[in-house]
C-alpha cells in the first residue's frame, strides 16, 4: 500500500475548521500515528546563512517502514485548468478540493505548510505524516491554484509533489464553520438570523408497564407501576435568515429534554441546542456561488424568479404594514 492511500484511509470521520482571512487563529490540525513522530525543527535563513531554507536537510530516521525519503527530482507538472465558476454548499470539502503533498522531510511543519497554503483559500483541515500532508479547501478553484502555483516548488530543499485527492466523505458543517465560510467568502455582514420564537411539545411517552408481556408477575407490576412515565419533550426552534439583499428563509430545529428534569437550567439547553440546530439547517440551504472571483449566497431548491418573487411579496407586506401602522397613528 503507497503513502497516499494510507493517508486517505487514516482520516479521521469528523473534521475541523480553519481559520478565515485575517482570523488570528489558526485551523486544529492532526498528526496521524504519534509513534512515528520526529524532531520538526524548521531550518530557517540567517544573514550568516541565507540560503539555509533552499539547501536540503537531511530527513531525520524514521522507524516506520513505509516511509519513503524525499527525492531532489519529481515527475514534472501537469498545470489543471482554473474553473471560473464553482458552487460551495455547506458541506465539508470534496476530493476536488483536496490536495496530497508529498516528497517533502519530517522537518516541514503544520505551519511551515499553512504559510504556504493559506493565500489561496480558506483551508477546512491539514493532517501531516511523515512529511506528507492531506489539506482540504472548501473551494476546488483554491485548490486548483495551489496546485499550479506550489507543485515542484521547494520546501526546506525539496520539490513538492502535489496530486489531488482520489475520494472524501462529506457530512454536513457545524454551525461555527458554516459562518466561517460564509464570512470568509462572503462577509459578516451580508447575513443575519432572527429568533422567531420556540415552544416545547409532547414528543414520546414511555410507560414502564409497556415493556412487559400480558403475563406480569404480582410483584414487579406493583413496583413497575409506582413509577412514572417518561415523557421525552421537543424543543422547536424558529429562525429566520435574512440576506443583506433582503432575500429570507425560515426553518425550524428541534432538540429534546427529559421532562422529569424540572430544574429551568435543563430547559435553557434544549431551547439553545434547537436554535444552533435551526441555524445549521439554514445553512444546509444555502450555497456560495463564485464566478471570476466574485462570491454571492444562493438558496437551494429556489429558482432565481422564486427567490425574488418571495422578497417582492415580502416588501410589499412591511410596506403595506407601514401604511396600516401611520393610518392608526393618524386616527388619534
């Protein structure tokens, strides 16, 4: 089995976000198979040694049988045509947004590579092992570039080998990286959501007697019946989402509590887990549509005609809303 496929194979099932443009933080990172970690010292220029970053280092040993050392020469680069449009759903990056770099030492860190990276897009995750590293951006036109732009480009004295990504599970984004993403591409200030309201209702009642057969012995039935049932209630959440254009969707999340837990604090988060849960099925509807550059939010399962029509209507509502409003004003 190659280096790649291994890589491919070892991640993990659930991912984490990086940072956005600017964003003093920087994206949780993994280290697959600790066991084999080595010294990462990073040789860095000096004025006694300026070209101490383009001389190549030699790879500390490495116990793991499979690793293969850096070579000075690599196949040379087949550039990919740049796509001038892309649509980004709120979903985690697909193998055509995801790079695999190797042919590079074990001194190459995490953040020798973000340094690198970072320019060309917003990147969801890096895992690194033994010098070779798996980066996924949300954006395959990111990818695309980095690709043209870093393959054969020398790191600590080695060319990169770069090959885009053969397969990639998708799941769905949590609610602090879909507002990563969306402010990333599109800004923080061109979305906002509203709470509409929540409630509670009657989800599933569970009665202990209910577990058992017609035939119950005396004694259990008299125990089983002193206790109460269980009533399992739903949170439902109301949130809208407005676009700065005035476009909107509403949509609900839900989240269930315990009834029996009377205490007002178990109840506070159920109604915060049901509106983060209704904020994520917003985003779930949107996508980031990129063209030569330009990003602008799109709702799915809406025809541009639908999507405008429903704001025309929308307008005319808070217009009309407006005229009722100074028309009881002026009756005083």
């Amino acid at each position: 089995m190659n280096t790649q496929s291994q890589i491919t194979s070892s991640i993990p099932s659930s991912s984490s976000s990086s940072s956005s443009s600017g964003s003093t933080s920087s994206p949780i990172s993994h280290t697959l198979n600790s066991q084999f970690a080595t010294n990462t010292q990073v040789t860095t220029p000096t004025k006694q040694n300026p070209a101490a970053a383009a001389q190549p280092t030699q790879p500390p040993i490495n116990s793991n049988p499979n690793y293969r050392q850096p070579q000075l020469k690599i196949a040379e680069k087949k550039d990919v045509p740049v796509a001038r449009a892309e649509v980004i759903k709120f979903m985690s990056p697909t193998a055509a947004s995801s790079l695999f770099i190797s042919n590079l030492p074990n001194s190459v860190s995490i953040s020798d590579m973000l340094t690198l990276l970072n320019p060309f897009g917003l990147v969801f995750d890096i895992i690194s092992k033994d010098g070779n590293f798996l980066i996924k951006y949300y954006s395959a036109i990111a990818a695309q570039n980095a690709y043209n732009s870093l393959y054969g480009q020398l790191v600590h004295g080695y060319p990169m080998r770069i090959a885009f990504s053969k397969q990639a599970k998708t799941f769905e984004l949590r609610y602090e990286q879909s507002a990563e993403l969306i402010n990333y591409y599109v800004g923080f200030n061109q979305w906002s959501t509203e709470i509409i309201g929540t409630h509670f209702q009657q989800s599933v009642v569970v009665d202990p007697m209910s577990m058992y057969g017609e035939e119950v012995d005396e004694s259990i039935k008299q125990e089983e019946q002193q206790l109460p049932s269980l009533t399992i209630l739903e949170c439902v959440a109301t949130i809208r989402m407005v676009l700065k254009d005035g476009r909107s969707i509403t949509v609900d999340g839900s989240s269930q509590i315990d009834s029996m837990l009377n205490n007002p604090d178990y109840h506070n988060h159920p109604k915060k887990a049901a509106i983060t849960n209704a904020r994520r099925v917003a985003f779930s509807k949107l996508a980031i549509v990129r063209i030569d550059g330009q990003s602008v939010l799109h709702i799915l399962d809406q025809s541009i005609e639908e999507q405008w029509s429903q704001h025309d209507k929308q307008q005319q509502q808070q217009q009309q809303q407006q005229i009722d409003n100074q028309a009881y004003l002026n009756s005083f």
